[in-house]
C-alpha cells in the first residue's frame, strides 16, 4: 500500500518526495489532510511529528523506498511493531519477485477490494496498476480483462463472503490445462492476495480510513470508502452518568475475567459434550447480528465494473431451518501445521512473513486494560480471534466459547461481525457504540497524569498520543479473517494435491 502520492509523515521530511537520488521523480506529494487519515479516529490520536524514533524510521524508511505512506499505514503507526510486519509482507506480495507479474497482481488486489465496494483501496491500486505498465484498457471493468484473471472471479466471491464453500473441484478447474490455466505457484499467490485484500478491506472500512489527498482531487465520484455519521471531533463526551456507566463495564469486564480465570483453575474440565454445545450456541447467537441497509449507491456505480455477481454477499454459516454446512475442525487443519508449512513449500517467503505476522497481532499487549495496568488479557484476545473464527464456521474443540459469550458484550459482536462479514456496511455509529469507556474523548487525561489507552493499550508519558485499543481490535479482525479464509483456500488445495 506504500505507493506515490501520499505527504511525508513527518514534518521536517515533509517535499522530499518530490526528489529521489537528486533527481526530479514528478511524484505528487500534497499536504495532509486537515481532518486527518481516519473518519473515525481524531487526528491528535495518530502518530506523526512526536512519533517515537522506531517508528518515525519506518515511516520514513517506507516513504523513501515508495514514494508515500499512505493513510492505512498511518492508522497502523498506532501500533508500531505490527506494522513493521504487515509493511514487509505487503511489500514482499507487490514488489519482490514473485510467480505472477506486477501489474496483474494489482489487478487481483482490484478484484479483492471491489467484492467489498472498497473504493480507497480499488483506487489505489487501480494508480499501482498503471504505475507498473497494466493496460488502462483493463481498468473499464473485469469484462476487459484477459480470461485468466476474470476466471478468478468465482473464487474471488467464495473467499470474500462465503470461505467454507470453497473446494478442490474451484482449485481443478483453475489449474486444469489450458491457455488460461494458472500454476500451482500461481494460483497460491492470488490466493494469498485475495484473502489479504479482502481482510484489509475490513481494516479500512473498520477505521474508518479516508482516500489520499491525491485520490480526493475534489471529485465526489471517489467517495470515502466508510461510511460516517459523523466527524471525529463530533464524539459525543463521555461525562456525567455516562463516564460512570462505563467505568462500570470496564470493572465488570475485569470482574468477568478474573472469574473465568478462577474457573479455569478449579474445574476438573468440561465435557466434549458441553463444549460442542457452547460452541454451537454462539454460532446461533451471532444471528443476532443483523446487517446493516447503508450502502452507498455512488461507490457501487464506480466499483461494480470489477465485480461479477453484485448480489452474492455474506451469509450466516448457521441459518435457522436450514442444514448447516459441516463445522471445520481446526484441528484437522491447523495453520501451524499444515496451512504454514503448504505456503513454505509452494511461496516460501511469504509463508514465513505470513506466520510473523499472526502470531504479532496474535500475541499484541499492553497488559493494561483501561486503569488497571499489569493484566493478562490473553483471553480476551483470544475470544475476539475465536469469535471471527466462529462466525466462519471454524471450531476449536479444545475451546471453550463460554468465554466469548462471557467476555464479548453485544456491541462489540455487532462491530466484530459487521467488520469482518460485510464490512462496506460499517458506520461511525456501530464503532462508537462498543466499549463505550474507551471512546476517544475519554482517553487523554491531565496531563499531571499518565496517559492509558484503553483495553490491549498502552502506559504513555505525555505528551505522546495514547494507542488506540479499536485499531488493535482492527488488526486482531484483519488478521483472524484473513488466515480463516486462507485455511479454507488451503485446504482445498492440499485437498487437490492429494
């Protein structure tokens, strides 16, 4: 996502893009936006000219080397060490050497976007696409792209809204002989580009992230891809009952915590039987979860060009009065095991960079959560990885989803769900509405005092901006989406060498 366009993060960097090796490169490198990368995040909370050292480097180290940083990679400086990992495996996937040209992968990220009518990242890599040589023939719509890539489009579909439907027969058919067949090495790169530029699709829309200065250029056909109800400085304020009530749900939630631990210690274990049971009640639960009917009729007409079958979308893997497909078994298909080691033989690199970066999120803390400073939230952040999981279908049997109903509040699956599932359908209001005690207004305290991001967050002296616990929620759902997806995709290839 590191490409020509975006302003220099810093201020004392700020015009060099405009000369690379002394020479003139013509890169465009307008001023930051006013109101910030983010339609949900206030701009004081992202990092920029009093960023710490580690990370004023990489932000300038990505600049240099790719001529911007873009707005996703501001949003993620939130969280430093994360987005070291996810830079480097992006960058591995566009710009190293890989099976599949450059220009085409950028034309399968294309694809990816549009199944979530992502207009930020469609744009973006529809300027990648030309920047590496693509025809601009291709960019009139999928129908005018050459028959190999338009024949990705059914799994295309699959991955992005309905990954368990995904088989070796999908697989067959693609790397069956012919003039547009794919190789195997192919076929698991665009596999593995899918499934990233679906999940980040999710990240953009779940923070809410606003196009480059460069994508706005004052026409209102390139939209903002979130839909936001309101600006970030228009958060309501957190004072009065409503400060109360949500130090409530912060010493309610630790509560819960401790007596799951407490459990956890006591019982001698649940049965089997029990645990399929509460497996199978949250899957049912996440019915609750209804979508939303915001869609944005000006990104359809500029994005669809790419999407074949508009309508196919989400759909709850448990419906009531219908037979379910079968439950994945993690199992019997681990990442660790079987998902990582596949990637490692067919795209080596990229197989490792991929296991970096799940276990980083994966393993992310602060210990902090909100006042209380030295908390394992461990658990916590395994039930948000296993709720996503849950709603896609995938079960860990050694799990118990007692806890997910214990330690999620319903605010916060509505959010999971819409983010994960269908997340063009996110708004301002469904982020604000969960965990309410760590709204942004609520978070900067005197400055006589330390300053505590919230849950997953982080201690910070001032005067440096808190971290934002919804961008590493955010990330936990990028990440957990993404290798759900690619645990499906995998599998119907092991299934199809076997």
């Amino acid at each position: 996502m590191l490409v020509a366009g975006s302003p220099c993060p810093l201020e004392e960097h700020r015009g060099c893009g405009t000369r690379r090796g002394g020479q003139e490169t013509g890169i465009k490198v307008p001023r930051e936006l006013a109101k910030g990368p983010s339609a949900f995040i206030p701009l004081a909370e992202i990092p920029r000219e009093g960023a710490e050292s580690g990370l004023r480097q990489l932000l300038i180290e990505a600049f240099v080397s790719a001529g911007r940083v873009d707005h996703v990679a501001m949003v993620m400086g939130l969280h430093p060490q994360y987005l070291s990992s996810f830079w480097k495996t992006q960058y591995l996937l566009l710009r190293m050497d890989g099976p599949l040209p450059y220009h085409k992968r950028h034309y399968i990220a294309i694809m990816a976007a549009a199944r979530h009518q992502c207009s930020y990242l469609v744009r973006l890599h529809m300027g990648e696409f030309l920047q590496v040589g693509g025809s601009p023939a291709w960019l009139q719509g999928l129908h005018c792209a050459p028959q190999k890539l338009r024949n990705l489009n059914e799994i295309n579909k699959l991955l992005a809204h309905r990954p368990w439907l995904v088989t070796k027969e999908h697989i067959e058919a693609l790397l069956k002989p012919g003039e547009d067949s794919w190789s195997l090495a192919e076929l698991v790169q665009a596999l593995v580009l899918l499934t990233h530029y679906h999940s980040l699709a999710s990240f953009v829309f779940g923070c809410g992230i606003k196009p480059e200065g460069d994508q706005d250029g004052g026409n209102g056909c390139w939209a903002p891809s979130p839909h936001s109800d309101s600006s970030p400085g228009s958060e309501d304020s957190m004072g009065g009952s409503g400060g109360r009530d949500a130090m409530q749900e912060v010493e309610m939630l630790m509560e819960r915590m401790k007596l799951l631990q407490e459990n956890q210690q006591e019982e001698e274990g649940v049965t089997q039987e029990e645990m399929e049971t509460r497996f199978e009640l949250e899957k049912t639960e996440s019915l609750l979860v209804p979508p939303s009917d915001i869609l944005d009729p000006s990104l359809q007409s500029h994005v669809r060009c790419f999407v074949e079958d508009p309508e196919f979308g989400y759909k709850d893997f448990t419906r009531r009065g219908e037979q379910a497909p079968p439950t994945f078994h993690a199992q019997d298909y681990t990442w660790e095991d079987h998902g990582f080691s596949l990637i490692n033989r067919l795209y080596p690199d990229v197989g490792q960079l991929l296991d970096e970066k799940f276990q980083v999120v994966y393993n992310l803390t602060y210990n902090t959560i909100a006042m209380h400073c030295g908390v394992d939230t461990s658990m916590l952040r395994r039930a948000i990885w296993n709720y996503v999981h849950c709603v896609f279908g995938i079960r860990y049997d050694d799990y118990d989803y007692g806890e997910v109903n214990q330690l999620l509040e319903r605010n916060l699956k509505i959010y999971i769900k819409t983010v994960a599932c269908y997340p063009e359908k996110t708004t301002k209001q469904i982020y604000t509405q969960f965990w309410r005690h760590f709204k942004h207004s609520e978070k900067v305290l005197p400055p006589s005092l330390p300053l505590l991001a919230g849950c997953l967050g982080v201690l910070i002296p001032p005067p440096d901006p808190p971290l934002s616990p919804q961008v590493h929620i955010n990330l936990l759902l990028l990440e957990a989406r993404m290798q759900a997806a690619l645990l499906y995709a995998l599998r119907a290839v092991t299934r199809y060498m076997t």
